[in-house]
C-alpha cells in the first residue's frame, strides 16, 4: 500500500516514566488512522512496515508547521 498522503501526528511517548511528545508520520485507509512506524521500499515506491492503528476518537485536526494531527489519549 503505497499512501497518497503522509501526515504528521503529534503524540505523548512514555520513556523511563517521563512523558515526551512526538511526531510520527500517519496515513489513512478510507477512515482508518495509521502511525508508520518505519517505512519499507524504494524512494517512491515506499509502504509502511511497522505500522499500529490508531483510535479515531482520539485524534483531532492540528496545523501548528509540520503538525496536521494531534493523537491524545489518557491511559
């Protein structure tokens, strides 16, 4: 699958207990939220790798520079 669109999603790493954000790049499939992770392929040809969906529910338009998204969830 290669993606027509690459966002950038901005979202909380926990890391040794101290909580990080981050920016990771996110595609789409019809409705469904993607992070990729890593991508595989050759430049143009590109397909995520490791990739995890993301719940809707908890992702919201945000342009601030390269920012599209905002993935906000409290576990």
């Amino acid at each position: 699958m290669h993606p027509d669109r690459v966002y950038h999603v901005e979202h909380v790493v926990t890391i040794d207990g101290a909580k990080l954000y981050a920016v990771t790049d996110m595609i789409f499939n019809g409705e469904q939220p993607i992070a990729v992770l890593i991508w595989g392929g050759k430049p143009g040809k590109e397909y995520p790798l490791v990739s995890v969906p993301l719940d809707p529910a908890h992702l919201s338009e945000h342009r601030d520079g390269q920012i599209t998204h905002r993935y906000e969830r409290l576990d």
